[in-house]
C-alpha cells in the first residue's frame, strides 16, 4: 500500500489509526441491547426507542454525509477529535436522560452524527490508498462491527450490574480513550487543497453508476437494518436478545473483514452479486417465520451480507470516481443507507403489529431483488466504463 493522501506518516500507521477509529465509533448497532432498561427507566415502549435509533442511524449518516466532504480536505486528526468529543458528550448525556425526547437528542443526534463523521474519516483514510484498496477497507469497517460484538454483551453485562447511568458513563470513558489513541495515528495534514477538490467534485458529479450504487446500497440495507432495531423479537425469545445481537454483528464482522480482500481477487461487480444472493438466502428463513436456532443463522447470514455490502460499496465507489473527491461521492452514497435507516426498522416494527415479522421478510424479499437489480445496473454501467 502506499501512503495515504498527504499523510507524513506511513500508512500502516495511518490504516492502525483508522482501524482504532472505527472501533470507538460503533455504539450505535448495539441498540436493542439498550431499550429493555431504557424502557423500564422511561417507561415507554419499543416502538419509541426504535424511534431513537432511527434519528440515530439518520443522523450517522448526515454525519457521513457532511464528513465525507470535509475529510477530502480537512486533516483526519482534526476530524477524528471533533468525532471524539461529539461521542463522549452523546454518550454522557444518555446516561442522564430523563426523558426519551433527550435521548433523541444525545444517543441519536449527538452519538448518531459524531459516529457517522468519525467513520467517514476512517473509511476515507483507507479508500484512497493506491493498492489493496479492498483489504484496506475490510480491515477499517469490519472494526466497527467488532467494536459492536465487544460492546453488546459488555453492556448488557454492566446493565445488569451497574445499570443504565454508569454503563453508559464507562462507555463514553472507555470509547474516549480508544478515540484519543485513534487521532494520534490518523494523518494530521490535509489530503487535498480545497481548490483541487472543487476541481475534482466538479469533475465527479453523480454518474449513472454512482446512482446504481446508492439505490443498491440502500435497498440492499434495508433488512439487517430492521434486524439490528428488533432483533429479539425475530428470534422469538425475549431472553436471547443479546445473542441475537451479537449473532447480527459477528455476521456483520465477518462480511466486512471477508469482503474487501475477495472483491480484490475476484472483482467488485462478481462480489456485489454474491452479495445479493446472500441477501435472498437470510431472508428466506425469516420470510418463512423461522424462530430459535433457525432465525439465529438466518441473522447471522444478514449480518454477513450487510457486512460484506458496507465494504463492497465504497469499494466499488472508489473504482468509479477520482481519489480527490472519494469522500464526498460516498458521503452521497451513504445516504442510500441513511433513508433505509429512517424507513426500514419503524415500517417493520409497525407492520409486524399487524402482519407478523414471517409477511415483513417476505416484503423485504421483494425488495432484495430489487437491490439486485440495481447491482446489475451498477455492473453493466461501469464495465462501459473502462
């Protein structure tokens, strides 16, 4: 690998910093593990706290959105500080939260926006080096989701034993510390100038792959996503809720670590339409009303494929868009995941009240295939490319 843009440290150091980077920035998968005590404490209901995961994962991917531009040009230390205090203050301010209308504010907007920019940065960090892009990039975002499979069952342990206030303020100690050690690595100069980037988002207005690539990650998120926000309830046992978390996100993990080294062997187009398979697969379970061992593997498979899309898609970006402007094409992108994210856990949980999580899954089938699609089109799009 070479160095990354403008940085005056090597590049082993500066992809450790983006590993340790997107570790600390990942709370907010670990979600459900939360809203069994948060709803006891608040007294309200699951529905609402789904609520708050979705502002947070909205406000993740604002925080993508806004950071992917300013991390083509600003310096990923600067960057990785201000994710740092925005993560430290959230996480505080949701363990003395009196009200879920703060948590709103502190978990979903505060947490939610300052995870998103710090992840932005990481995976801008390693998007644009010169060789093994792929590998780059599994390794940076399948941190994140270890960071989740750590957390979940940390917190649920300290919930357990020292309850929602000193949880949530050993986390923001803990992640704290994590964050600090991750802005010494990072870079401290800019990649870019400012000019040579307008020059280049000029050059690198949205293109027709671009938007495939945003339809398909979206449509293509949808399902995990409703899975990390009512995880317990698709198992069908409201005792295995972390189990069904952390099955989740060790799928999750290993979709991401797997992903990137295999799309450089076999070519991001080859491992976007496995991907998509996987998607039909883990769904099947699920759409048939699969509970215990089955819905576990079934969550496991969809943590794999979400896994595996989230470092498939900025990989792919990168393949059809200049270094210069990467971070602020798949800011863009993100937002695919960002509208899926708002939509998909409510809707679920909403008509699951109605219809039953067997009939969601089978909508969400509908849906893969439409993700598929959009893969196909991503496919032909870029091979007329070269």
């Amino acid at each position: 690998m070479a160095d990354t843009g403008g940085a005056p440290t090597g590049t082993a150091r500066a992809i450790t910093g983006a590993v340790l980077l997107d570790l600390a920035v990942s709370p907010l998968f670990a979600w459900d593990v939360f809203t069994d005590a948060l709803g006891r404490d608040l007294a309200v209901g699951h529905a609402l706290l789904a609520g708050v995961f979705s502002v947070g994962l909205v406000a993740f991917m604002v925080g993508v959105l806004a950071g992917g531009r300013a991390a083509d040009t600003l310096p990923p230390r600067r960057l990785a500080l201000v994710a740092l205090t925005g993560t430290v203050l959230g996480l505080l301010g949701s363990a003395v939260a009196p009200t879920v209308l703060v948590l709103f504010l502190t978990f979903g907007v505060l947490v939610g926006g300052s995870t998103g920019l710090g992840y932005v940065t990481a995976v801008r960090v390693a998007g644009t080096v010169a060789s093994g892009r792929g590998l780059a990039l599994g390794l940076v975002v399948s941190a994140y989701a270890a960071g989740t499979a750590v957390l979940a069952p940390a917190a649920s342990w300290l919930l357990d034993e020292v309850g929602r206030r000193a949880t949530f303020v050993v986390l923001a100690g803990a992640l704290g510390v994590l964050l600090v050690v991750a802005a010494v690595l990072v870079p401290g100069t800019s990649p870019i100038s400012p000019r040579r980037h307008r020059r280049a988002t000029r050059r690198g207005r949205p293109s027709g792959p671009v938007l495939a690539l945003w339809v398909a990650f979206g449509l293509g998120s949808a399902p995990a996503l409703a899975a990390f926000a009512q995880a317990g309830s698709l198992v069908g046992d409201a005792t295995a809720v972390t189990l069904a978390v952390v099955s989740l996100n060790l799928g999750n993990f290993g979709g991401r670590l797997i992903a990137g080294p295999m799309s450089d062997r076999i070519g991001r187009r080859a491992a976007l339409h496995v991907n998509s398979a996987l998607l039909v697969l883990a769904c099947l379970p699920l759409a048939a009303g699969a509970t215990g061992s089955l819905a576990l593997v079934a969550l496991l498979l969809l943590g794999l494929q979400y896994g595996a899309l989230s470092t498939l898609t900025p990989a792919a970006t990168s393949d059809v868009v200049p270094a210069e402007s990467f971070g602020t094409t798949y800011g863009m992108v993100f937002t695919g995941l960002g509208v899926a994210g708002l939509v998909a856990p409510v809707a679920a949980a909403t008509l699951a009240v109605h219809i039953g999580y067997g009939a969601v899954y089978v909508v969400f089938l509908v849906i893969a295939a439409l993700a598929w699609a959009s893969v196909g089109t991503y496919a032909r799009l870029a091979a007329g490319r070269e």
